[in-house]
C-alpha cells in the first residue's frame, strides 16, 4: 500500500499540551511501519489548562460549547503546523481530550469536535476512538497497545507514564493491557499547589523522604486489587487519591518521593506477576519517563530480571499522537485498531469516526 500521510494529536490527562505528529505508516508483507516526519507539541495557555481541568465540573451546555470551541482550536493548530512545514496530509486522526470516562456507566467523552476540527483545518479528520468500544460493553481504554502490537512488538511489556500509567504486553497469544493507576497526575497536583507546573527531572522528589501512612493509604486503594480489563479516569483520582495527598501533612519533597515510590512499586508488581523469561524488556515512554528519580526508583524495583529501556525522545514524547496516527490508518483499511483482549469489549472493533471539511 502507498505510505498514508497522517497527522496524529493527542492530549493526555497530564494536561501537558497538544501534541502533533505528522507521519508515513504503511503496511508491507503484513508488517506495519512507520517514520515520523515533523513533530510539534504546543503547551496549553493558562486559561486553556483550566478549561480542560475543570470541565468535568461543567454544565452539559457549558460542556458542549467547550467541545465546538476547543474542535475549532484544534483544527486552527493543525492547520498552523501544516502551513508552517508545508506538510501533504491525508487526514487527521485526533484523540480528543477526555473529559468524562465512565464505561461502567456505558459512556465516555473525549471533546474536540471532529467537524468543527476539519472545517478549521481543511481536512479529513478521523476521531471519536472510543465510545464504540464502550458501546460493545468495553472499557474504551486503553487504546495504544494496538500500536505496542504493530510497532513496538520487540519489547516484552510497553509502560506509558501519562497522567495514568498504563501497561501492555503479550500473553498467550493476545495482546493484553490496562491502566495500573498512578503517573503523572498526582505529582502534577502536588506541584501545582506550590505554583510549579512539574517537578522537572524528579530533582524534588530525589530531596525527599517517604511519608509510611501516605504509603501505605495509597497502596490501599481498592482499584489496584481489581482484576483486568480495568480504566480509570480524572474522575477516580479526584474521588479516591486527591482526598489523601490533601489530608497529608508533610513538604511537597516528602509528598513527591511517596508518590513516586508508590508508582513504582504498583507498576513493579504488575511487572513481575507478568514476567514469563529470565530476561525481560520494559519499553517507557510518556512524560514520566523522563523523570530520571522514578525511572531509577523503577529499575530498583523491579530488579535485574527486567532493563527498563527508554527510547529517543521523540518517541518517548509522540508515541502516543504515533498510536493515534496509527489508529486513523487502521480506520481507512476498515481493519481493527481496538482489541477486545484489552478493552473487555464483546469484540475487536475498527472504530472511528470520519468527519469532513466543509
């Protein structure tokens, strides 16, 4: 097949920003590859970072007006990336941001309205990735092991440090994954409280000491002992974690390297309990794999049985939009782009829906 010439854009519940990654996939002999082209991320303004974070909290009118305006916002910086390295495009493959994810509830909701995203930026765009999944009664999440199948099949496991962590592998045969639980999200809301956007690097965190209660309350947390196929959302941390973090008394350093061992050591036990070699390969990508204290504190735990490896930064930073590019590919061959083993949905689905400039 001739190279489909896709942009992929992603914004994930960190809130870091948009990322846009404009990419050539192609298939060959059953094989999908792929080469990044141009990438861009674009860091949220103040006043758009707020939006995003509060929309959960909004009216259903307020709500859908935040999904036509933000469509439209979309579309104007992906127009702007294309413009500005004259870019030959095909189509559009947006993930949206999550607002509300409730698939026990049968819904999901990623705003960024696919049509007001094509007319602002002149193209097919292809969106809406989820709600199908949710439809046939699955999680709708996560989505990104499709592509850990297709291009990252050289690694024993894919770790994604998001927002959430979220973790991929192969077992018998299918492809399975869930979201472990912690990421970026909780160190994020301990920063902000002091007015920093991140603790870049870990170094605060490194500074700190373990909080034992923190801990312990944390490593309590009913979700962890559920079974998969299991998602969570904003909605969870702040019903379950934010209440924690909050009531703790300690420094911000103290609070960072808590919640970073307790990151560790939950992804560490999944880790483990999925191992099947002497030898293993963990792949990490997403902002938390360039938090050197976590990925130390990681490879601590998880011993020498498994190299954490962390790849280029591009990929560490657009493996995500790459995935979704992949997705939008997946959607014009009508082939299947979300994996029932992962979801728990009643089947493996091409999902997507196809929008239209006009």
């Amino acid at each position: 097949m001739e190279p489909k010439k896709i942009i992929g854009l992603m914004s994930g519940t960190s809130l870091d920003g948009l990322d846009l990654v404009y990419c050539h996939i192609w298939k060959a002999s059953e094989n999908w590859s792929f080469e990044i082209k141009q990438a861009k991320s674009i860091t949220y303004s103040q006043e758009m970072h707020g939006k995003l974070k509060n929309a959960i909290s909004l009216s259903a009118e307020d709500l859908l007006e935040l999904n036509a305006t933000y469509g439209t916002w979309l579309g104007e910086q992906t127009k702007t990336f294309i413009d500005e390295y004259k870019l030959d495009v095909d189509c559009v493959a947006s993930h949206g941001h999550t607002t509300h994810h409730r698939p026990e509830k049968g819904f999901t909701f990623q705003i960024g309205s696919g049509q007001h995203l094509a007319n602002a930026c002149g193209k097919k765009v292809i969106c809406d990735f989820r709600t199908n999944d949710v439809a046939l009664n699955g999680q709708g999440a996560p989505l990104v092991p499709i592509g850990d199948r297709l291009f990252f099949e050289q690694y024993d496991f894919c770790l994604n440090l998001g927002g959430i962590s979220n973790i991929s592998f192969e077992q018998r045969g299918q492809r399975l994954a869930y979201d472990i639980g912690l990421a970026n999200m909780i160190l994020n809301h301990i920063t902000q409280k002091e007015l920093l956007s991140y603790d870049a690097g870990g170094q605060l965190a490194r500074q700190g000491i373990t909080n034992p209660e923190m801990l312990r309350q944390l490593n309590a947390l009913e979700y962890y002992r559920l079974p998969f196929p299991k998602s969570i959302g904003y909605e969870w941390f702040i019903e379950k974690v934010a209440p924690i973090v909050d009531s703790t008394t300690d420094g911000m350093k103290n609070l960072l390297n808590t919640s970073i061992h307790h990151i560790c050591e939950q992804i560490a036990i999944q880790v483990k309990a999925n191992t099947t070699k002497s030898k293993n390969t963990l792949l990490v990508t997403g902002g938390g794999a360039l938090n050197h204290f976590l990925i130390e504190t990681l490879q601590e735990k998880l011993g020498t049985t498994v190299e954490v490896v962390i790849p280029s930064k591009t990929i560490i930073a657009f493996k995500e939009a790459l995935v979704f590019a992949l997705m939008g590919a997946l959607r014009l061959e009508h082939d299947i782009n979300v994996l029932c083993s992962v979801t728990g949905a009643k089947r493996d689905s091409s999902s997507g829906v196809v929008f239209f400039p006009s």
